[in-house]
C-alpha cells in the first residue's frame, strides 16, 4: 500500500490509517502531499521527501517544455528536456542522500541498542 512504504514505528496505524481515507467520500479524499505530511513521523521530518517543492519545480519545468514545443522550436524543446533531466537527475540526488543519511542513523541507533543490551546481559551474567 501506498502509505505503508514511508518510514514509521508502527505501520498498522498507516493501514488503520489508509482505511479511513478510503472510507472518506471523493469531495473529502486527500491528495498525495497531504496524506504524506498527515502520516509523517515528527522526528524524521528532515529525512522525508519534499514533495511539494518537487511537483512544483517540475510543473515549471513542464510549463517551460510545453511553450517551447508550442513555439514549433525543437532546439529550445531539446534544450529544456534537457534541463528537465538534470533537475530531476539532481532532485533523485538529493532525496538519495537524505534516505541514505536517514539508513545510516538508524543504524547506529540499533547498534548502539544491541551493545547497550548486550553490555546488560554481560553485567547481569557476571553478577550471578
């Protein structure tokens, strides 16, 4: 399911989540972005993707791409299809590095978890 691929502690609330919207008649239904910011999870808020910023940046692009193919110019066409390929190439970049940063930071919390647990064990081990 859609929201269930985004990071959080306790994906049956997204399910229990997702069974509400769908109950929700068309007029009152969500967009994508809203769903996304009502499911996110406060502490990982940095690591989440911007959404918005992206569609918004596309449809400029977009925008740019269709005045130029409506000009009849393929040169000026080539040249923002072009560009649109770089910002999103650069954009998948970014959101890369922040899921990536995101993975590394929860590794180390369990790492450091795990040795917290096992340095207990340990402890309680030698005390017996």
């Amino acid at each position: 399911t859609l929201l269930s691929t985004f990071p959080h502690s306790d994906l049956h609330s997204f399910g229990r989540l997702e069974q509400l919207f769908a109950q929700l008649p068309p007029k009152f239904a969500m967009k994508f972005g809203k769903q996304l910011r009502l499911a996110a999870t406060p502490a990982w808020d940095d690591f989440y993707v911007n959404y918005k910023e992206a569609k918004q940046l596309l449809k400029r692009k977009l925008a740019k791409a269709e005045a130029a193919a409506e000009q009849n110019d393929p040169r000026a066409l080539e040249e923002v299809v072009n560009k649109i390929r770089d910002v999103v190439a650069k954009c998948l970049k970014t959101e890369i590095v922040k899921y990536d940063n995101f993975c590394k930071k929860q590794i180390l919390s369990v790492e450091k978890a795990s040795r917290a647990i096992t340095d207990e064990a340990r402890d309680a081990t030698v005390s017996l």
